[in-house]
C-alpha cells in the first residue's frame, strides 16, 4: 500500500501516444518499467484487450459506483486470471457475483482490496501465491480456505476488516494464530469485527495453548472488537519493531488487558512520552501527543455516558498503567466529537494538563 498510488498505473498511456518511437521504447521494457493496462470506470475494456498487449491488468472499481453498466467488464478483466496484478473492488451491489468468478488461481496477483456493504465469502478455491497485500472488508475467507496458508510467507500487509461476529464466517482467534507464525514478512495487521462477540464463544476457542509467536517486521496493528478476543489473539504474539498501535474496543466488560500490556512491552519501537485521555461524545479515548497519522498509540472505547466512561478508562487505562510509567505530561480534554482512528481529534475544549 506504501509508495503505491492505483490511478497511477496508467502514467505510460500519454508517452505511449507521443510518437511510434517512445510507444517501442516503452513497450521493449514492460517489466522494467512495470507496465499495466487500466481497467476501471469509463474504460472499454473489451476493446482495450483486444487491441493492447498482453500486459498485466489493474482492476480499480472504486467509490461504491459500479452499476450493471461495468459489470461485464469486471467480468471480462477477471476472467484472465493469468494477466490480473492488481484488483481493487468497492460496491453495494453485484459484489457475490465478481468473488464468485475469482474460483481458480491468480499466479501473478500481487493486490487485492475487496470492500463490500453485504457479506460475501471468497471461494475456497481462490489462490493467490505471490499474493502482498490482502484487505477484505465484509468479505471473509472460508475457514477451510488455504488462502492465507499458502500465499502467508510473502504477505506484507493483511486487512481483515469488519468481520461478522456470527457463524460461520467468525474467525476465532486460534484461527488467526495458526496463520501468523508463517507470515514472517508482515508489516501491517488490521483485525476489526462489525459488532461485538460475545466472550463466551472466544473464551470456548481458547482451550488449547498455541505457541508463542515472533512477528519481527510487524510495525503497524490495528484492532476493533473486544477485549476479550483482543487478549486471546496478542497474548501469543510478540512484534519487537512494533511502532504503531491502534485499538478500538466495544464497551463489554471485562476490560482488563494485561496480555496487551505486555504485547506492548515486547516493542522496542512503541515509544512516547506524553499521552492525552479524551472524553468524547460516543468514545473515551488515550492516544499519544502530538497527534498525527503515524503517532505510536491510540486506544479507544466505544461507550456514551460519562459515567460508563470514566469506568471504562479506570478499568482499561489503569491494566496497561505499566506501559504508561515513563510517560512526563498527561491532559485530559473533553471533545464534541468522538475522536476516531482515523481523524485527528478535534474541538478539544477545557484541556488540563497534569
């Protein structure tokens, strides 16, 4: 995702025109300058592939606009599995009907983003070996899909995002942890659940004891959903370069989370001195200052009334108190708007610093 912008892969198409010359000299070299062709709104797709090379194909369909009129196109592009890099696929409608056609390998895609508003499962079948980046958004991998078995060793960045808190598509954390140890190359990890999971169900999948993890190059975790699966998945993880953490809980008790204290300990890179707790209109979070994209650490819970939320924070904030004791200077603010993971926190009035 780093360094790696989807509207650019077509920055060749206007050189290629210039003149017969440029349009040889480009096209000698289309590893060297890694070219692709283009497919996304607007775009002919089938004339485009009956009268271009055989080069790789990106497939960008973003902004939930996709309608009947682009969906033989995304069709066609998919069907030549052996040529797609690249698929980036957002849309309300029709979604089931594209991961449907994905049933067979794709050797050579390296991307693959799938945001969808209704649930859908990525057939079993689907293969990716030289897969990177892998973000699914209310789409989910079949439990007993080798997905992320077999492409774990070349991932960099895996999004598993608003996943079902119901059967079958719930993925226990015992399900994640038998993947991680074989993702050695893994920068960046999100995991975030649609609706809270009731502990219950975490605590029956925790019954057998894994093996304690090294992730080395992990630097980036993200987390939305309980504490209690949060706890189960971070206890048998250790991420040395971790230098940024984001967590996002639901406002279900117990929040007690001494095995993310220590998952935090075990980075030598989640460093910060001043931190600022937040009482906003829906969350209450502590997030380290100054506040920016790449600020080390942001923890939040969901919940309205104050009282709830001054509960929580004691509950949550005092297990990692150890985390926090080389922190100099704490504020607490009230925000009009709850802060999110994604915003800097803004309208902070009646800020005192201690």
């Amino acid at each position: 995702m780093l360094n790696f912008t989807w509207d650019h892969q077509r920055w060749w198409y206007k050189l290629a025109h210039v003149c017969r010359l440029w349009r040889n000299l480009i096209l000698e070299s289309p590893s060297r300058l890694n070219l692709h062709l283009y497919c996304t709104h607007g775009v002919p797709v089938a004339d485009m592939l009956a009268h271009s090379p055989p080069l790789p194909l990106t497939i960008y369909y973003p902004g939930w606009k996709s309608e009947a009129t682009d969906r033989p196109s995304i069709l066609l592009a998919l069907s030549h599995r052996d040529r797609v890099r690249h698929i980036y696929l957002s849309m309300a409608r029709h979604m089931w009907t594209f991961v449907a056609a994905m049933d067979h390998q794709f050797p050579i895609l390296e991307r693959m983003y799938i945001h969808s508003l209704t649930e859908v499962d990525l057939p079993s079948t689907f293969q990716a070996p030289n897969l990177r980046h892998l973000q699914l958004s209310t789409a989910s991998v079949p439990i007993q899909s080798s997905l992320l078995t077999t492409t774990a060793a070349g991932l960099v960045s895996l999004s598993l995002l608003n996943i079902s808190a119901s059967e079958p598509v719930y993925l226990p954390p015992s399900y994640i942890l038998t993947r991680l140890p074989l993702m050695a190359q893994l920068e960046r990890l999100s995991i975030t659940f649609h609706s809270p999971i009731p502990n219950r169900d975490v605590e029956r999948q925790l019954h057998q004891t894994p093996d304690m993890t090294t992730l080395p190059n992990l630097r980036r975790f993200l987390f939305r959903g309980t504490a209690t699966y949060l706890e189960g998945l971070v206890a048998w993880i250790s991420a040395p370069s971790l230098s940024i953490l984001r967590v996002n809980l639901f406002n279900q008790f117990p929040l007690t989370v001494p095995r993310l204290c220590q998952f935090m300990h075990s980075s030598e890179s989640l460093t910060f001195r001043a931190v600022q707790v937040t009482f906003g209109a829906s969350t209450v979070s502590l997030h380290a200052v100054p506040w920016k994209l790449d600020t080390p650490l942001m923890l939040q819970i969901r919940c309205r009334l104050l009282d709830w939320q001054v509960a929580s924070a004691v509950q949550l904030f005092g297990t990692i108190s150890p985390v926090l004791s080389s922190v100099e200077q704490v504020a607490f603010s009230y925000c009009v708007l709850a802060a999110r993971l994604d915003v800097v926190p803004s309208e902070i009035v009646g800020e005192i610093e201690v």
